[in-house]
C-alpha cells in the first residue's frame, strides 16, 4: 500500500535513491559470476595477452585507478536487493535506477504479471526479475544485501504481510544486510469525535420532524461494530499516546507477531465525551544499531509509559540519520488515515480524569489476515470490553 507522491502524504522528503538505499555508482548488467573476460579469447591463465603495446598510463589513469582501490565504491556496486510484496514493481525500479546489481520482485498476486511488463517497458529487464509467487515458495539462489517492502497495513498489523518480510529475512538476508523500513512503533491514544458520532448517530432522533430513535441500536452496531479508517486531527486526542507495540524487523519472529497484549493508562487533558481510541504508527528507515530506542517511551513496570505527569507520552526520533515515516493525526495524512475504534456510547471525562485498560491485537483463526481486537476500558468507576474485528 504504497502512499501517492508528493510532500502532503506523510512522507519525509527522502533524497536521491542512492541515499536511501546506499545503492549508488555504477550499474552492472547482469550476467555468470564469473569474470567474463576469460571467455573473450586471446587469454592465457585468465589473462589477455596484448597484441599490440598498450597505450602509455597516464596521471588521469592512476587517479581513476586509485579511486576504485576504497572498497566501499565497490559495495555500492554489487548490493542485490529484494522487493517483499513488489505489487506494480515501482520500488524494484526505484532500487535498480538507484544502482542495485540486481533486484527480485516477489509478489504472490497477478499483479505480478503487469508489475514484469512494467520493468520491460522500462527496459530493466537485466536487473529486475519478477517472481510470481509466495516468499516461503519462490527460489532465490543467492543471498542478498537489502529487503525492502511496504508491508505496513491499517493498524500497522492488518494483512499480517509483515511475516512475509521476516520470512525473507530468513531466507536470504545477508548478515549485516538492510531491511528497509527498518522499524515500526504502533501507537494508541483516546479520542472525541462528536462530529462524526452526531453524523452516524443523532441524525436517526429526527429524521424530518419524525421520532425515529427506535433505530439508534441498529444505527450503533453499523457505524460502529467494526473498526472505521478514517483521517481525524490532532484536536481530536485527548491525551499524549501510548506505544502499544515497537517492531524490530532485524529480530521480530513471526510467532511474536500472533498476538500483541499491552496496558495502558492515560489522563485526560480536557473535559470532553470520549468517544474511543485511534491507532496510527511510524516507521523508520536505518540499520539495525540505529534505532534510538530511547527516543520512543519505554514500558515502566506494569506496561505504562510515563511522562512527567505519569502517563504516556510519544517523543519524536532524534537522530539526523534516521529517516521516519508517521501516519500520526498532527501530522500529514497518508492513505492509511488512521484507524478508530469507537465506543457505542460515549463516555463523559473530565479534565485529568483516568483511563485505563488494555489493548489485545491477534491474528484471527478465521483467516489470518483479519486482526481480532479486544479492547477493555474503564473510566470514572465503570469497565467496558469491546471486541471487534478487521477484516
């Protein structure tokens, strides 16, 4: 699910490809991995014999000679990259533009079949190669130096495509190898949103001077049964979020990713009807000693963050190096909006007032794309649990 173009949709202005990806210099045709100038002709133990002198060496030649000698120009020469859900192959193109030697778009879906007419058309054929196919069945007879992937569903964790990126991760990454994004916190907060509860609601109490509140239930359970995405701002949170689950895609496994519990507690900074809770995420972009952990509250005991009031707070990454894409509320929207759940009624806080519960995100037996949710609650003396699913 890969955001439209343009500054306005959460993305960070990124830098040329070569940045990103460390894949600039040279490009190299594919072809044996043996050296191909012994099987030019003329050679004699791997070596061309002239039949001619050769021209005289001149100081643009050492110079040109002595520049390749830093082994790093020829690190960005040979980096072989893999493509996790390539879907139309943009990103494969992006990477092979950028210098890749050699780039395998997997995508298990028939989107595969455009996404290959769309890298002949560009002619890079010889660098990007299309596999039509699930990562646990296709073949890579190599390993390889970055995974990339847009991977990240609603909710962070819907559609469960971040396994297929651990799964190539264990397949074929090279030790030290990139994976790109490389890190991702899903966050919660609670919301208001009187606007749009009025909107599904309220409008069903008079409807052209006809009492017609004997539909609120139903109008309850359809508007707000399942989970709604939707863009809100950051007016709408009423207080500083919680983490509700940081992913280190160099060493997540999938079994961790089954089933995510996380407690909470908040305190509300304004009188107002809670509504429910929102969840967005962000992701960053480094290598796999990079990311500040401490930049992103940590759980104190009990599995609360705190601030300096004692609740949660969410802190932006401070190092210049890393690169952070967030579908937060205040910041600019993105095609995954964010992801509310809603109460059926909502419930009056007033200011400072606590809530607190907890949150459990699991793969449903049902299809394990879908993401079962259990959200318990309590504020003001009373407890709620809301079970929902995304399907």
């Amino acid at each position: 699910m890969l955001p439209s173009s343009g500054s306005s949709n959460g993305h960070q202005q990124l830098g040329p490809p070569e940045r990103r990806l460390g894949l600039g210099g040279s490009r190299y045709r594919k072809g044996s991995r043996g050296s191909s100038r012994e099987s030019r002709g003329g050679a004699h133990h791997g070596f061309r014999v002239p039949e001619r002198a050769p021209p005289p060496c001149t100081e643009f030649d050492r110079a040109y000679f002595q520049s390749y000698s830093h082994i790093g120009i020829h690190e960005e020469m040979i980096k072989v990259v893999v493509d996790v859900g390539c879907g139309t192959g943009i990103l494969s193109i992006f990477c092979a533009l950028a210098g890749a030697k050699r780039v395998y778009a997997v995508d298990a879906s028939d989107i595969a079949v455009q996404a290959n007419e769309v890298v002949k058309a560009n002619n890079l054929s010889d660098k990007v190669i299309v596999l039509h196919g699930r990562v646990e069945d296709v073949d890579i007879e190599e390993e390889v130096d970055v995974i990339i992937s847009e991977w990240m569903g609603y909710m962070l964790l819907y559609e469960s495509m971040l396994g297929s990126v651990v799964t190539a991760r264990d397949r074929w990454l090279k030790p030290g190898g990139l994976i790109l994004p490389s890190h991702a916190t899903l966050f919660m907060a609670p919301v208001t949103n009187s606007e749009r509860y009025s909107e599904s609601i309220d409008f069903w109490r008079n409807v052209y001077g006809i009492d017609m509140s004997a539909m609120l239930p139903l109008a309850k359970q359809c508007a707000f049964e399942e989970p709604s995405v939707e863009t809100i701002s950051g007016e709408n949170v009423l207080t500083w979020p919680c983490a509700v689950k940081h992913v280190d895609c160099y060493t997540v496994t999938i079994q961790e990713l089954e089933s995510v519990t996380r407690k909470y507690k908040f305190a509300s900074m304004m009188q107002a009807p809670l509504h429910g809770f929102a969840f967005w995420f962000d992701v960053e972009f480094s290598g796999p000693a990079n990311f500040l952990t401490n930049n992103y509250s940590q759980s104190t005991p009990g599995n609360i963050a705190s601030n300096s009031h004692g609740f949660n707070q969410r802190k932006k990454p401070k190092s210049d190096d890393a690169l952070v894409l967030s579908t937060a509320p205040e910041d600019a929207p993105t095609h995954w909006q964010q992801t509310l759940i809603y109460f059926y009624d909502p419930i009056e806080v007033k200011q400072d007032q606590v809530i607190e519960g907890s949150i459990t995100l699991s793969q449903s037996k049902e299809n394990s794309r879908f993401l079962n949710i259990h959200l318990e609650y309590a504020s003001g003396g009373r407890c709620f649990v809301k079970e929902s699913v995304m399907r």
